[in-house]
C-alpha cells in the first residue's frame, strides 16, 4: 500500500464530489428534508389514534354536554370530528376514514364489522361507563400494577433505522454506480496504466465516501434532534463506532456489486434489488417481532439489520460494549467478506 | 542500437478469432516505432499487450532483456485512442494526480512547456478542445519521464492544424531521446514521425521496416493524375496502366517522359496534370489488395 498513491486518489474523489454542485446539494439537502419531515410529523402532542364523526345540527355544543355526562367522550387519543353530512360521513366509516360516527340527535352509531379500530371502539363505548361482565372486578381478577418511565415514542425508535437508512443509500449509490461510470468512461482504464494498485483505489473510495457518510449521518442526527429531542441513552462514542463499521460494510458490499460491471442499468438494477428489501426487511419502519421466522432469519443476512440492532441497543436501551458486540462483529465479518470479494474479482476494465 | 522492448510471437485471442496472431518485433531505443493498419487490423490489442493491460494468450514480452513486470509501469508513458479524466479536474490537477502515482517525475514546468498547456493550466480538463485534450493526454503520458512512450492514434479525430501540432509534440519528445511506439492509420502519420514502421492487417505482421525503405523495395514508378474530363476518350483504351478512381485517372510510370509523350498522342490535355510518389497508402494496396479500412 503505497500512502502517497492512496492520497492522490482520494483528494481527487473528495475534489469531484465538492465541485460537483448538484450532487453536493442534493446530499446537503436531502438530509434536511428528512429533518424537517421528521419536525412536521412527530413535533407536538403525540397524535390521535382514532378518529370518531359526530353528527348532530349543533355537534359542537352537543359533544361538550355528553363530555360532562359520558366517560367515552372524555377519552384521550380519541379525536372527535364535527361532521355536516351523515351519507357522506357514513361513506367514510364504509372507506375506514372514519373509525366510527355518531348521530348524537338520534342516539344512534355506526361501525364498520371490518374495521379492527371500529372493534375496539366499541368495546370502549360499551366499557367505558360500566362495570365489565366479569365476576370480580372491571380487571377480570387481575392486579393493576404500574411503572414509570420516559416514553419512548415511536420517532425515538424510529430515527437509527432512518439514519442507517441513508447511510445505505449513500454507500451503495455513491460508491457501487460511481465506480461503474468511471469503468464506463475509461477513467479506470487509464488509471491501470499506472502504477496505483486496485487496493489502493478502492481504498481511497471507501475513506472518501466514509467521511461524507459519517459527516452527513451526524448532521441528520444533530438536526433532527434540535426538532424532535430524542433518547439517547448509550455513548455517542459506541453510536459513532456503530455506524463507521455499518457504512464500511455498506461502501464495500456496493464495491462488490461494482466489482465487474460497466453497465449503469445494470449496477443501478442490482443496486435496487439490493436496497429495497433491505429497506422493508431490516426493521427500518418496523419491527420484525410477529414476521415468518424465515423472514427474520432472511434480515439478518442483511447488513443494515445489524447497524439497526445495534444503533437502536445503543440510543434507547443504553446497551454498552458487550452488548452490541455480535452486531459489531457480524458487521466486521461482511465488511471484510465484501472487501475480499470485492478486491478480487475488480476489474479496471 | 540496443533493443529496448522485444515482442514475440504474440497472441491474443477472443473467443474463436484470433485479434493478433504471432506478433514478433524489436523496439530500438530511442527511435520511433509505428504499427500501422486499418481498423480491427490488431495494433490496439498489440500495444496494450506490450503496456501490460492485456495479457498475451501465447508468445513473450522483454523488456532491457527481462521479462515485463511491475516495474515496467514505471518506466512506460501510455497514451489511449480515448481516455476519460475524473469530472471537474483541471489540467494541472491532473497531472499534479497522474505524476504522484510515479516515483520519478518529469518537472511541471518541462511537462507543461514541452505540451505548450500553460494557456489553459486551471481549466476543467471536460471544457478543452479536442486537440487540448490529446496534448494534456500527451502530458499525462510523459509525467513520469517514461523510457518508452505508446501512442495509440494520438491524432485520430483531430483537424489537419491540430494533427500538424501534436506530430510537432512528438517529434520533440523523440529528440528529447524517448523510444516511441506509435499506432496509426493515417500512412501520412507514420511516414512523418516513424523510423521504422510494421503494417499490420488480420492479426499479422505483412511487412515491416523503414518507410523510405520499403517504399523503394516494392515501388520503382511514380503515378501521374489527371482529371477524367481532361481524357477525351475511354482511359482504359490508352496503352498506359490505368486505374479511374471517381473523377481522377492514375497511371503508373517507370519513364515519365515516355508517358507524357503517349499522352499527347492521344490528346490528352496536360493542363491539370499531377505527379506524385508511391505512398504507403499505395504500398498497403499493393500488400493487401485492399483500401485501408479508415
């Protein structure tokens, strides 16, 4: 490995990517995005989780005084819309808009048999003001007891799969189809020519797409912090290790898929096949706990399942060390897997 | 003079054709070498085997009398038919990359006075004209004050004032002492800048050595033209050897009097009348019994 040739390298790749204006600000603004989709949608009170309609000729007035006489209507994380038209408002309990309608000057209601919330709802209009049907308390028998804690709410468990999320676009995009066009165009045809070895090369791509990655995964998470004020409960210092080894393994498995390529259909097509289940099957947006066992097995052939074990142990467990440390090593294990791979079968050509 | 690169028997294949099929010659130090041929004729696949990009399915590369390994990249200046630079690089970012690859450096300010970049030092190398671009692809390729310099087409796409250029170029690089290998189809080319010259067409060697020379060996006539118009009756009815290419007549002569007179006994009119040498264009008609393939 010869350090000066690794330099020159990489300071070139740094150079393009800087000058290269559309990229930049698309990496500098998607981030953004992001952070502000996440502050539009979970800044605030923690939203409603039904939506009931309320038909009357003055719903307004008519729901305050059943809010004195009926526990139902008292009940949070119900949110009680006002309606005009009751076909209309019917419509939508028949579309699952509405979870349920009331016509309060007819003492009548309206659930759909399909709709789960409607279910549940009812159960809750039925229970909420009598004593359930069981032979010794509303609790069937069962002892209430209680603990206290910080929410975690569902944006705190949600934010490592996002980060990790565009870690993995970033690696495999920014490094697999790069590598592509530079075969493409020649650019690694004329750099065989010299004496640079393809450690040396791909080395330098995956320290430079490292840093960007780790620059910008620190700039989502920092921003959309000062929005949102999520948990983090484990070492920043254990986070950083976390997504540093994620990202290499990300950037070399995009250098494997690189590896022999020339063709940008074909490399973005991989690139896709690649990215999209492991998107929906490493626990991004939601868990895994309740899928097929081969589903789950099948995630954990992914990298980024991994990273998101481990990020989510780190910032809301508060896992140390140990704790992470299969993640960490599986996570080793693939990067080194891949950058094998990937060294051995590139091609200049 | 010693030999400094010595190819035999070479061979490349690519499925069942055989691109180059037994390829032997000697590149002298300090002269100037040209492959020439038509398209498809073997002389890219030849020169990159001789680079170290491609492998030789059969045959031996020497170079100084060893075989060609690591180190010959950095004795070796490789200029490609085309090349890519990485985007928004300027020329001297190039070749500031290119020359930190080498442990031995040709000086910047040499570099850029011998290629004549300093007009256009800190433009994105994407924005230069096509024969910029060849001059900064000829810079990249003398970065490392290389012993052997290959050149593949360096001049195809370029205009005539742009051609005319870069041959300046290398003649100057061969007066600085460098041993070049040039790949070309323009006969033109090659009779300008080479020493010695092979003609390559399916893969082989057909002939090879001096331009001069061989032009002597297999020519001792010079060809007379004349518009078809100024040729009152059929040409090929004149007792001269013949042959009509579109609006022009070329008649081959070892006695160019001789031929003149025959002419104005049959009153052919003299007044655009033109006579010019055999060429190597000529001489590759002559071998191969075909146009080259431009």
């Amino acid at each position: 490995m010869n350090w000066h040739r690794f330099l020159a390298v990489l300071k070139a790749r740094n150079r393009e990517f800087i000058r290269d204006r559309s990229a930049l600000g698309w990496n500098v603004m998607f981030p953004l995005l992001i952070v502000a989709g996440f502050a539009f949608a979970f800044s605030g009170k923690p939203m409603d989780l039904y939506k009931v309609g309320v038909y009357a000729a003055d719903p307004v007035q008519k729901l305050a005084s059943l809010r004195e006489t009926q526990a139902f209507f008292r009940t949070d994380y119900i949110q009680f819309i006002p309606v005009t038209g009751l076909a209309s408002a019917i419509t939508k309990v028949e579309r699952h808009q509405l979870d349920m309608l009331f016509d309060l000057d007819r003492q009548r209601y309206w659930v759909n048999r399909d709709s789960p919330k409607g279910y549940i709802l009812e159960r809750v209009l039925r229970g909420a003001d009598t004593v359930a049907d069981t032979t010794n308390s509303p609790t069937g028998g069962f002892q209430r007891q209680t603990v206290t804690g910080r929410e975690i709410r569902y944006v705190e468990w949600l934010i490592p799969g996002i980060l990790a999320m565009n870690m993995m676009f970033s690696a495999l995009f920014g490094v697999g189809y790069v590598i592509v066009r530079y075969r493409k165009s020649g650019v690694l045809r004329r750099l065989q020519a010299t004496p640079l070895t393809a450690l040396e090369f791909l080395s330098a791509q995956v320290v430079s797409r490292l840093w960007l990655i780790i620059a910008i995964t620190s700039g989502i998470y920092a921003g959309a912090n000062l929005f949102i004020d999520f948990s983090m409960f484990g070492s920043y210092l254990l986070l950083l290790l976390v997504f540093t080894l994620g990202a290499i393994s990300l950037i070399s498995l995009g250098l494997l898929v690189a590896a022999r390529i020339a063709s940008e259909e074909l490399a973005g097509g991989i690139l896709n096949v690649l990215s999209w289940p492991m998107m929906f099957l490493s626990g991004v947006w939601f868990s895994l706990e309740g899928t097929p066992p081969l589903i789950q097995k099948l995630a954990l052939l992914f990298p980024l399942t991994h990273i998101i074990d481990a990020a989510r142990a780190v910032m809301i467990d508060g896992a140390g060390l140990a704790g992470i440390s299969t993640q960490l090593i599986v996570l080793t294990l693939m990067s080194a897997i891949f950058l094998l791979l990937g060294a051995v079968l590139f091609r200049w050509k | 003079m010693a030999v400094l690169l010595q190819a035999t028997n070479l061979v490349k294949r690519f499925g069942d054709v055989a691109a180059v099929n037994g390829v032997s010659f000697g590149l002298e130090a300090g002269t100037c070498f040209g492959l020439l041929g038509p398209n498809g004729a073997g002389k890219t696949t030849t020169l990159e085997m001789l680079e170290g990009i491609a492998d030789a399915d059969e045959g031996e590369i020497l170079y100084r009398g060893k075989p060609v390994g690591a180190e010959f990249r950095n004795d070796a200046g490789i200029m490609f038919q085309t090349t890519a630079l990485q985007d928004y690089m300027t020329v001297r970012e190039a070749l500031e990359m290119f020359g930190s690859f080498y442990p031995r450096t040709t000086p910047m300010a040499e570099l850029i006075e011998t290629c004549a970049l300093s007009e256009f030092l800190d433009r994105d190398s994407r924005k230069l004209s096509g024969g910029q671009r060849q001059r900064l692809l000829l810079a990249i390729a003398l970065v490392n004050d290389p012993q052997v310099v290959f050149l593949d087409e360096p001049t195809t796409g370029l205009d005539p004032q742009a051609r005319h250029n870069l041959w300046a170029l290398v003649k100057r690089i061969r007066a600085q002492g460098k041993t070049i290998l040039l790949t070309t189809h323009y006969m033109e080319e090659a009779y300008e800048l080479c020493d010695e010259i092979a003609i390559m067409d399916h893969g082989k060697i057909i002939t090879r050595g001096s331009p001069k020379a061989l032009l002597a060996e297999h020519f001792d006539e010079v060809v007379l033209q004349l518009p078809r118009a100024d040729i009152l009756g059929d040409p090929d009815e004149l007792p001269l050897p013949v042959t009509v290419h579109g609006d022009t007549v070329e008649i081959l002569s070892r006695d160019i009097n001789t031929t003149i007179r025959t002419l104005l006994d049959h009153d052919v009119s003299l007044a655009g009348l033109q006579i010019r040498p055999r060429t190597l264009e000529d001489l590759f008609l002559a071998l191969t019994g075909e146009a080259l393939r431009a």
